[in-house]
C-alpha cells in the first residue's frame, strides 16, 4: 500500500513547482505589458521569457540609467513587476515613450555643435551661381544590388549664390522623418565644377510601421561626382553612408525662362480712406501666364502710414491683398497661410485675405508663395514681378499717380 506521507508529499512539490511557474509567467507577462506600452518592444505579451523581452528590458533601463537590485533577468521579474506598477510608473512609462540614440558624428563633421558644421574655407563655391527651379532626389544606392536605385527623398530646392536651401521636401521613408528636417539640418554649396559641397542629414532604411525607429545619420558631401547635361548644378554627388550602401543626391536644374506675363488692361481707384490708411483697387483685364493659364486677379492695394497719409515719407507697408479664393490650384486653396504670420495672412469673414509686400515686410511673401501650387505660385510671382509695369498702364489719374509714387518709395526709389 503507498505510503500516503510520501503522495501528500509529491503533490506538495508538484503544487509548489506549479504555482512558481504560473506566478513566474504571471510576472512575466506584466513586465511585457509594461514594455509594449513604450517604444521597447517585448514581443507578444504572453508570459514567456525569450531574448526579445531580455533584449527590450536591458535597453529600457540603459535609457532610465538605472539599476534594479536582483538585475534585469528572467529571476527577478517580480521585482521589475512591482516597480513598473508602483509609484513611478507613470513617470517611467512616460521616459521610455521615445527611444532615444546617441548620434556620433562621422569623420569629416566640423568642430562645432552643430552635426551640419562645415568649413567651407578653401573651397571654390560657385558665388556667382543662382538658380530657382530646381528639384532633387536623394537616393540609396546597395553594394548588393547595382542596379537598384532606392528613391529616399525628394522635393524643390535653389540656390542663391552657390549655396544650396531646400524649399519643398518629402522623406519616404517613414520613422522620424519629417519634411523639414533637409530644411533644417543641412548646410551644403555648389562648388564651381557642379559637385555639393558640405554635410546633410540622412535617413538610411525605410522604417514599416510598427518597427523600432531607427536615428538619422549625417553624412558629408562629396564622395564622387557624375555630371549631367544642363545648368553646372546639374548631376549626381555621391556620399558614403555605411559598408552595405552609398547615397547620392541628385540636383536637376532648368534652363528655360519663367512664362511670359501679359494682360490687357489695368486700373486703379481709391476705394477706402482713414487718416493713416488708404485701400486703392487693382482691377486687371486678359491676364495670362504663358500660353495656357489665365489668372483673374482681384486685388486691393493696401498702403499703411506712420501719420498722415497725406506724407509719402510716412509710409510703412504698401501690399498687394487678396482672397485665397483668387487661387486656383486646390493645394494653394487648401494651404495654412496663417502660418506665414498675420502681417502676411490673416482671417477675414468666410475667406482668407493673403498679403504680398513691396519693400518692407517683403521677406514675408515666400512663405506665402512656397505655400502655394506651382502654377498659382508663378503667376502671383509674375503680378509682383510685373507691378510697375502694370502700374504705368492704369492710367493718368489722381490714384494711379499716387500709387505709382507710392510704389516707387516702397522700393527705395
């Protein structure tokens, strides 16, 4: 007959061993909620311990910068779980919401804070060199697959006497990415032979959504350089960018002149007056950008003074003002204008009155004009381009005299 002292204590043992192992997951499975809850990545929640958990918590608490007594292990998970469920688990929870990188600068970065520094001394910058439409794209070029062309980025860019500004951009390649970091973390020239010069900042993997980001890179133009036909900014400067790729940042330049401008008629009279204001309307006829685009401009001229708006000296801002409604490009319709700033833009009644300076506060208006659709952008270019010329066809009276001196003083002349 089995002696019942030693079933009773089987059992015992089996229960204990049990129990330990269904709190053990118990734990467990509480760490990983914790950790899916931030941007270390447990795996499934499922109370099992594998590598990726390991992997998620060790880095987590490199982050914190912090110990637990017992470590990190699969041996002490009740002690991680008490803490991720104590008092500071909100606070912990809210540090590890964004992983952060260290970013160390490669060979060739400048010397300074910045990871876009660059010294540009003893290079032959194309100084006498602009251009304003041009586009780019940055591309990933694999050691593994030569043929494979990997379209990064892309978007506008000019460039003012030799140095390069991004105006329009687009990173396709998720993760951190956001359109103005070019805008923001680049600092590169055009070199006389047509070569980019400098640093930039560069995302080197597409990131799939629900994948761990990954930290841009900043990498130094030029490895090599292809030149193209056309402007000499034309071509494709390479960069080094890891042992398994190189990256290349393609600048395409045109040549042609901007549309002609031509309207039929112009005029213009007084329609408001105040002490320090006076609003004069602009009304123009068979205005045409180039030979396919009509515009039907409907502006108001607002000249603001400093005193009296009898004193051409006391003026401060002449603007040439309209309704987002003139736009006829649906992405110019549909921009945030008020982004510019309200000396530029600001709400008016159901529409949106949009503000183009001549003279002071005339920085503003590529803010306004970037906003815009291409073709809405080069026609209410070609109208402030064209506006004394427009001005000297508006006839021989009292406003258009007026606002023709006006014009004149706004500019400096």
């Amino acid at each position: 007959m089995p002696d019942p002292r030693a079933a009773l204590a089987a059992f015992a043992l089996f229960a204990g061993t049990f129990l330990g192992s269904t709190s053990a997951m118990a734990d467990t499975r509480c760490v990983q909620a914790f950790l899916a809850e931030t941007a270390f990545d447990p795996g499934p929640v499922d109370g099992l311990w594998g590598g990726k958990t390991e992997t998620a918590l060790e880095n987590a608490f490199d982050q914190l910068d912090r110990t637990v007594e017992g470590g990190t292990g699969r041996n002490n998970t009740d002690e991680i779980c008490a803490l991720f469920s104590g008092a500071e688990a909100d606070d912990i929870r809210e540090r590890l919401a964004y992983r952060f990188y260290p970013i160390e600068l490669a060979d060739g970065a400048g010397s300074g804070n910045s990871p876009t520094d660059y010294d540009f001394s003893g290079i032959d910058v194309a100084t006498g060199y602009s251009a304003d439409r041009c586009t780019f794209e940055i591309r990933r070029h694999l050691f593994s697959e030569p043929e494979a062309v990997n379209v990064m980025a892309n978007g506008d860019l000019v460039i003012e006497e030799g140095r390069v500004r991004f105006v329009r951009t687009r990173w396709r390649v998720g993760g951190f990415s956001g359109p103005d970091d070019l805008i923001e973390q680049s600092n590169l020239a055009i070199r006389s032979d047509g070569q980019v010069v400098g640093r930039m900042i560069y995302y080197e993997r597409y990131i799939p959504d629900g994948e761990v980001f990954e930290p841009p890179i900043y990498v130094t133009l030029p490895a090599h350089f292809d030149k193209t036909d056309g402007p000499v900014a034309n071509g494709h400067t390479y960069f080094n960018a890891n042992s398994w790729s190189e990256g290349s940042l393609r600048i395409s330049c045109r040549k042609e002149a901007p549309p002609e401008f031509r309207f039929a008629t112009a005029s213009l009279a007084e329609v408001h007056r105040e002490q320090n204001f006076v609003a004069y309307r602009l009304k123009l006829g068979g205005t045409r950008i180039g030979d396919d685009f009509r515009i039907y401009p409907d502006v108001i001229i607002f000249t603001d003074y400093n005193g009296s708006a009898d004193e051409t000296g006391n003026l401060m801002l002449f603007r040439l003002v309209f309704q987002r409604d003139a736009l006829q490009q649906p992405e110019s319709r549909e921009a945030d204008y008020l982004e510019c700033g309200e000396v530029a833009a600001n709400v008016q009644g159901d529409g949106q009155q949009l503000k183009l300076h001549v003279g002071n506060q005339s920085e503003r208006n590529e803010c306004l004009l970037a906003k815009m659709g291409k073709t809405d952008r080069i026609a209410w270019q070609a109208v402030i381009d064209n506006l004394e010329a427009i001005l000297a066809r508006a006839g021989r009276g009292p406003a258009s005299e007026r606002v023709r001196e006006l014009y004149a003083f706004a500019r400096g002349g």
